[in-house]
C-alpha cells in the first residue's frame, strides 16, 4: 500500500492545502511470491475511487488514524482520497469582493478540483461508475449535498451517522413518521426535484446510523430518497451512538457493498 501526503496549492480556496491518498500496491505476500502473482508496480487497469469526507472538528488525516480504511482499500484495490473540509460543511461560504476575498468555496473545492487534481496525479479512473463518495456525520451530509447536485459524477454514497435532515430537529424529542417526513431539509428536496426534473439517474445509497444516534431520522430521510425512486441499502441495526466504532465498520461494509465493475473487482488480497 503506498499512502501519499500531498501538499498543493489549491486555486478554489486560494492556498496551501493537506490530502492524503491511499493507492493500492504490492503487498508483502506478494513481494514474497505468496498467491501466485508476480508483483509490479505497472497498473492493469485504473483504480475506483472513494472521496472520503471526515466530520465536523476533524481533517484528511482522522480516518487514516481511527481506523483500518488502509488496509481495507489495500485488499479490495480501491483508492481513497481524503482531503480536509475545515467544519464549512463541504460547501462554498459567504465571502466579500475583491481580489483576496473571495470566501471559501469548499464545494467547488471538493466538486471540481479535488477531482481534477487526483485524476491528474493518480492511477484513478475517471468514470463515474468507478467514482464514489461518502463521510461520517458532516462528512455524510457533503456526501449526500455533492451527490444529489450532482449525481451524474458518483455510483454509489454512503451516509454514515448524518442524515440530510432540518438543522432545528430537537434531538431529545420523538418524532412520529409522518412528522419526521416533514423534516427533511429543503435543499434535499430542491436537489432531488432539480435532478429528477432534468433527468438525472441517481448513484445508489448506502445509509447507516448507530441505534443510540438517532436512527428514526436517517430511516426518514432513507424513505425520502426510496419514495423518490432513489435506490437505498440501511444499516440501522448497530449498538452505537455518534463514534468511531461505529464508523469503522461502516466504512468495511460499505466498501464490499459498493457496486463495482471495475478491472479489480470481486477480488480480496492477502495483505
């Protein structure tokens, strides 16, 4: 496994700024001509991609240290981009004029260049049916804000502890059904009607929440997306609240329920 820390300037936000990818490579097994495959660095084919957004007081670097998602892109010859969202909650902020003011436009950042920048530096692929986002609670909402803008750009999302719901929830009260179908945040409902309305096919969903965060809300919003036509895979069954034990298995089941048809898929490698 090579794990990249880059450093580049990027244009959208106007400075210096942290990624980390994970790019799969020759395993030890391998090196030691276990499983009969002779190692190489030549690719067969590009890699799918997975955008990995972190939560809100994180940065590219938290999924790599709270858990296994090296190892688990290693096996299943994935690679996986992290990048810092600075709690802006992935998507452009209010900035004034001028020629140094120009705000910070995280959504652009994570839309447009991200993207480029990867494809330019990397053995990834660039089609879409290779390409894949997903993030733990403000990362979950970037993912399901950046894939219903734009769902041509992703085959399949994952939603892990942050469903696109209104910002004013009470978190201690209960909801019934009906009231909770109400809740969905309005820019889910824009987006999906926007992209439905100009006849865009949607990426395929995976969302999951912990039973002790709050699953009543990520059930509606997974409803929401379903009665609109959306395809959608729940997982609302593990023993957790908002942590890292229950991301780090979000992030292995997710990854063998993407739906692949790239070079590598269907294979597992001895790491």
């Amino acid at each position: 496994m090579a794990l990249f820390h880059v450093g580049f300037i990027s244009y959208t936000l106007q400075r210096e700024v942290d990624m980390n990818v994970i790019i799969p490579t020759p395993t030890i097994p391998e090196s030691m001509g276990l499983g009969g495959k002779t190692p190489t660095h030549v690719h067969k084919a590009p890699f799918p991609v997975l955008y990995l957004l972190h939560g809100f007081g994180n940065n590219y670097s938290v999924w790599g240290r709270y858990t296994n998602v090296e190892r688990y892109a290693e096996e299943r010859q994935i690679a996986v981009v992290m990048i810092s969202g600075e709690n802006k909650g992935y998507q452009n902020q209010e900035g004034g004029s001028g020629r140094f003011s120009s705000g910070d436009r995280h959504f652009d950042f994570l839309s447009k260049e991200v993207p480029e920048f990867v494809k330019a530096n990397f053995p990834v692929s660039g089609r879409p049916e290779d390409t894949y986002i997903a993030g733990l609670s403000m990362g979950s909402m970037g993912s399901l804000v950046h894939s219903l803008t734009n769902p041509e750009m992703y085959r399949a999302v994952g939603s892990f502890s942050g469903p696109l719901m209104r910002m004013d929830i009470d978190r201690s009260k209960s909801y019934t059904e009906e009231e909770l179908a109400g809740m969905v945040n309005p820019l889910a409902v824009e987006l999906v009607q926007k992209a439905k309305a100009e006849g865009k096919k949607f990426p395929d969903y995976y969302i999951s929440t912990g039973l002790k965060d709050g699953p009543d809300r990520a059930k509606a919003f997974a409803k929401f997306l379903s009665d609109n036509g959306i395809k959608v895979t729940t997982n609302f069954e593990k023993d957790y609240g908002h942590e890292w034990r229950c991301w780090e298995e979000n992030i292995e089941e997710f990854l063998d329920w993407l739906p692949r048809t790239d070079a590598y898929a269907g294979s597992m490698r001895q790491i």
